[in-house]
C-alpha cells in the first residue's frame, strides 16, 4: 500500500495525513474485495523497514493502527472478515498488541473474506523465523514442505497475485517465499487513490494471465 507519503506532500499536508486516507482505502478495499469473491487478502501495513522512519511518525501510525482496529472492527464482523497478523508482532507497542488480539478474537468466527495484516513483517525475516522453527522443532534437513509448514502464512491458501499501488516495481521484501509464482500488477495510483474500481481491473488483468508456474503453456 505504498504512496501515501506523496499523496499528502502533493496537497502540502504532513505525511500523517497521507497516512490517514490511506485507511479510508484499506475500509473501501477490504469491503469491495469481500464484494468481487476474493478469499484472502494480505495488506502490508508496516515492514521491519518502517522503524527506520522518523520516530514521530512511527508513533503516528501505531497510534492511527490502534484507532483504526477499533473503529473498524464492527464493520468488518458486520462483513463476516476474519482478522489475522503476521510478521514479528512480539516487537508492536503494547496497545496495538492489546487492540491487534482483541479484534482477531472479535471475528475469529466469521468464515467470509480472511483479511491478514502484516505488521513489523519483513519477508527474508519470516525465512530465517520459519526455518530456526523447524530446527526447533527437530527437523535435521529442511525441505520446502517443512519450511512452509513453519511460515507466518501456514493456512493460508498460496498467494495468487501482487497488487503494488504508486507504481513501484519492486516487492520491497513482501511475502517473497510466497510470491514464488504470483501474478505482479503494478499501478501508478497512489494507495490513498486506490479504489473498487481499481481492483477490479487488477483483477481483469490477472484473469488474463497464462499462469505456467515454470511450465509450458497449456496454449502451446
């Protein structure tokens, strides 16, 4: 969800601001994507990398995470999403941790759209955690089937596609075991701008891809 930054500094706003609508999309997509079937969205909400920010804003924005799962809770056990978090969620402040497990438990009934936020989450960290896991475990060798078993992800169903808003092209550590062989949709609409209609056509050029996963083409 990358561009929220330039969205407040084109309006001359502090980047809190940017921050703020970018919330306002995460509410439009999460509903929409519930609306046009999909079974699971993961949303990159803040990387190992963000702590690197200016401390006021990192404060900002766990501040603006914690008001956030409050006020949105209701509306999303209203839609039957279910909440889930990966990445190293022992190292978030405290409240956010408090709001974070109270929302998971909010709607852990619910069987509609699995939302998953990633939070303090680096992929290359998640490879190193899932493997030191399964040594713990007393795995003597590691395969991708052990590894996967130990991931944040495990349960989730494979990742299918990568939508990157503001138009940079790269994954920036994102889900990069998962991202294997997903899809890459890269527009250059800002994250704060990003709306159904967005989606949709992220969608539309996934269902025309020629998914070979390293194979020929069934075309061919």
């Amino acid at each position: 969800m990358d561009g929220n930054g330039r969205w407040a500094a084109a309006r001359g706003l502090p980047r809190i601001a940017g921050h703020k609508a970018g919330v306002e999309s995460v509410r439009r997509i999460v509903r929409a994507a519930g609306e046009l079937g999909v079974e699971a969205l993961t949303l990159y909400s803040f990387s190992t990398e963000n702590w690197l920010r200016p401390a006021e804003e990192v404060g900002e924005l766990m501040r603006l995470l914690s008001w956030a799962l409050d006020k949105e809770t209701l509306e999303l056990d209203k839609n039957r999403v279910r909440l889930g978090a990966i990445g190293r969620l022992e190292a978030l402040p405290a409240a956010v941790r408090d709001h974070l497990a109270k929302s998971i438990e909010r709607l852990k009934g619910n069987a509609g759209l699995r939302l998953t936020l990633a939070l303090n989450y680096g992929g290359r960290q998640e490879i190193v955690d899932a493997a030191n896991k399964a040594l713990a475990a007393g795995a003597k060798t590691l395969d991708e089937d052990a590894l996967s078993r130990h991931l944040y992800t495990a349960g989730l169903p494979d990742l299918d596609l990568v939508i990157r808003t503001s138009g940079e092209m790269r994954l920036s550590n994102f889900l990069l075991w998962q991202a294997a062989y997903a899809e890459l949709h890269v527009t250059p609409v800002l994250w704060p701008d990003f709306r159904k209609e967005h989606l949709q056509a992220a969608l539309a050029d996934y269902a025309g891809r020629d998914r070979r996963f390293g194979g020929l083409s069934p075309k061919a």
